[in-house]
C-alpha cells in the first residue's frame, strides 16, 4: 500500500484509517471525498515538530489553502497551531468565518483586486504577499486611507527549475508570479516598498513549483534568496525579518513515487540555510513554507462505483464510474498519475488492464489510463487514492453535475463535513 492508514480487512475490502471503504460508501453513496483527520493532524505536526527544531522556535508552516479549502480544514489548522496561505477573498472569507486567527493568514496572488486586497484589511490580513509593483502602490494607498501599516512580504523568482511539470513550475524568471532576482526586478521592487510610507517589509518569498521530490532544490533557490539577502543589506541597508521559501514537497501517487521524509528534507534545507547566513554574516530570519499537497493529499480518497464496461477489441477496455473530471480534474490537465484499486476485490488479483473513465459528455474526460485493477463489475466500489488535495479544491460543476460531500473520518467516528450538493444549490444564484 502507497500510505499507511490503507489496509485489507477479512472481507477483501480496502480499508482507509480504520475504515471499511465499501460500507462508507454503502453510507454516504458515490461519488465520494473520503478524508483522514487524524492524518491530516499527523502532518502538520510532522512540519510544526520539525521546522521548531530546525529553524527555531519563530519558523512557521502555513498551510496552502488552494490545496484543500472548507470550513473544517480551517478549524483543523487553528487548532494545531498553523498559519495558512490564501489566494483569494473566497478562501479568507471562509477562513475568517471558523474564527481562525487573521494575524496568521497571509494573502497570495498575481493579481490582487482592489476588491481583494480591500477585503483583506477589512477582515485583518496578517500579511499581503505581494507580487509586482501595481499591487504594492494599491497596498499603499489603502493602508494610508485606513491609517495603518500593512505588512508585506515581496514575492521573488530566484530563476529556478525544478524539473516538476511545466504548469505546477513557478520559480522560473518566465513567471507570471513574481518579480525576478536575475532582472534586477526584485531589487527595483524592494526599493519601492522601503518607500512607502504605508508599507512594512518585512521579508521575502519564492515558490519554485510542486510535486518535488529531492530537497536540492529548495537548497539551491536558497541560497539565491539568502544572497539577494545579502545584497540588499549591503547596497540598501535593509536585512530581511523574514524568508518564506514556499512549498511544494511532493507525495507519492503511485508504487513508483519515491517514499518523502519531509523532517529529513527540513533539517537538510536548514543546515544550508544557518551555514548560507553564517558565511554571509546575516541574521538567521524567521522561516516559512508552504505545505499544501503534503499535508493532505494522503489524508483523501474518492470512492466511485462502477457503471458500464466497454471491451474494444484490440483497442483498450473502458470502465466507467459516476464521477470524472468534475470532481478530479488533474489527469485531464496534467495527466497525473494515480492508484486505483477494486475496493471490494482487494483480494482478487489486479489483472485487468483498463481506462477509467468518467461520466462526461467529454472524451477527455478520463481518471487514468492502462491501469491494471481487480475485473470489475456494474456496481462495484472503485477507490481512487491520494486525492485528498487539489480534487474538492479544483471541483466543478460541468455538464451541470453536483459536487460530491466531503466525509471526515476521525477515529472511530465518520461525519460529512461538507454535504453534497443538490440540483437547488447549483441553481440557487440563477434567475
């Protein structure tokens, strides 16, 4: 098994933290997100436990909200002590109705709207992570109209490759995220922000992509983070408070995915991190990344069941289910590897060579290809595993079907923590 809160019971039925899956789904129908609280929990302090350690004490992981985002995740967060990244006032907003602490939350994106980043004071944004200069001069004028000053951490591309797939890859100088340390850019934007009269700088920030395995990475857009550092205290006198070196550590999908101690990659990233500042003569700043994928996708799955089979001779066999692309687009966008397995036949041998394929009036609309599974049959369970992240986040409503719930396992308690949707809600804002 891929994680280990996956087992096999006596009946031949994939078990998920303690639970029989083929009864979950029996109980809360198909499709179905599936998540692991308490392995959620289990990462975060993993990142909290490691980062203190490494880091020290001041070092935060903020959890990456694009990832996974409802009510309850933002309950989970508070109370394990977390900070969390928002790319949007939708994502603030329903962080900020769980009462989670606003001082802890800091706003993303390239293209903050007046609207967005007005609602973010509005609601006491700790921090605006901010992108180009456009932004910076709005954040500006905003904080002087309220008579505050906002805090701010500037987003810089350390020209980076992470040889991760070209569109979850962000640390490149051809980035629409932003501003370029190569170009001269960066420095041109801290020199605006030490301007403002309404602007706190108090650090910087790169993401260089997601789905990375090998820690060097990170260690390499470091140390151009920690020289930019240096530069700008020696040409500019300032010395960063802060360094938010993004997420993006990867998970592992399939049997293939290499296994990720995410405390070893901690600790080798801050080792070269204290030497960089000790070589330098810097102060070691406050740290923070940026898990999203890590600390959740492992804690989800999604239950279907099957509908129709289709053999084409000496083509490819097709198993349908009663999801697809609405409710897990990322094979249709990045063709992304996933396990699948028989959740009723976890005992029978997986030798059946298919394409799973969704319900869509779309010929895209596939789950995975040449996947070798238990033979299935009208009506059994399929489980798909490890779509605990970036699957109810990046859900839709194409051909007008309802979003799947939410259903939270937590010991030997199961609860729907966010319902499905009916046909009145998907109508509900239409005259």
């Amino acid at each position: 098994m891929i994680c280990n809160n996956l087992g096999v019971n006596e009946k031949g039925h994939l078990t998920f933290a303690g639970f029989d899956t083929v009864e979950l789904a029996e109980k809360y129908q198909t499709p179905a997100y599936i998540m692991d609280e308490q392995k959620i929990r289990e990462k975060c302090r993993i990142y909290k436990k490691a980062m203190s350690e490494y880091f020290g004490g001041e070092s935060m992981p903020l959890f990456a909200s694009k990832s996974l985002c409802f009510k309850h995740i933002y309950k989970i967060m508070a109370e394990e002590g977390m900070g969390i990244d928002v790319v949007s006032s939708g994502e603030l907003y329903t962080a900020a109705s769980t009462g989670f602490p606003m001082e802890k939350a800091y706003f993303h994106g390239n293209n903050k709207t007046d609207f967005d980043i007005s609602f973010g004071m509005d609601k006491g944004i700790g921090y605006f992570m901010c992108d180009n200069a456009d932004e910076l001069k709005v954040i500006n004028a905003f904080a002087k109209d309220r008579g505050i000053k906002q805090k701010v951490i500037l987003r810089l591309t350390p020209g980076i490759d992470p040889h991760t797939h070209a569109k979850i890859s962000t640390g490149k100088v051809d980035s629409k995220f932003g501003a370029a340390i190569e170009t001269g850019q960066a420095k041109e934007l801290l020199e605006l922000a030490l301007s403002m009269d309404n602007i706190d700088v108090k650090g910087f920030h790169c993401h260089i992509g997601s789905q990375i395995f090998e820690y060097k990475p990170f260690c390499d857009a470091a140390i151009i983070m920690i020289k930019f550092i240096v530069d700008m205290k020696s040409e500019l006198g300032f010395e960063t408070d802060t360094l938010n070196i993004g997420g993006g550590m990867g998970v592992k999908y399939v049997e293939s995915d290499p296994e990720i101690d995410y405390a070893a990659n901690i600790k080798g990233i801050a080792e070269l991190i204290k030497g960089e500042c000790a070589k330098y003569g810097v102060k070691m700043p406050q740290i923070l990344m940026e898990p999203g994928r890590s600390i959740v996708a492992d804690a989800g799955l999604t239950l279907y069941t099957v509908g129709g089979r289709k053999e084409i001779s000496g083509f490819r066999n097709y198993v349908s289910i009663d999801g697809g692309m609405p409710d897990n687009p990322r094979y249709t966008l990045y063709q992304s590897p996933y396990t699948v397995v028989v959740a009723n036949k976890m005992n029978e041998k997986a030798d059946y060579e298919c394409t799973i394929a969704g319900r869509c009036c779309e010929s895209g609309d596939l789950i995975q290809e040449g996947v070798s599974i238990a033979k299935p049959v009208r009506g059994d369970i399929i489980a798909v595993l490890t779509t605990g992240a970036y699957n109810y986040a990046m859900a839709s409503n194409y051909n007008a079907i309802a979003k799947p719930p939410v259903i939270m396992l937590n010991g030997n308690d199961s609860y729907v923590a966010v319902r499905r949707e009916t046909f009145e809600d998907m109508t509900a804002c239409q005259n």
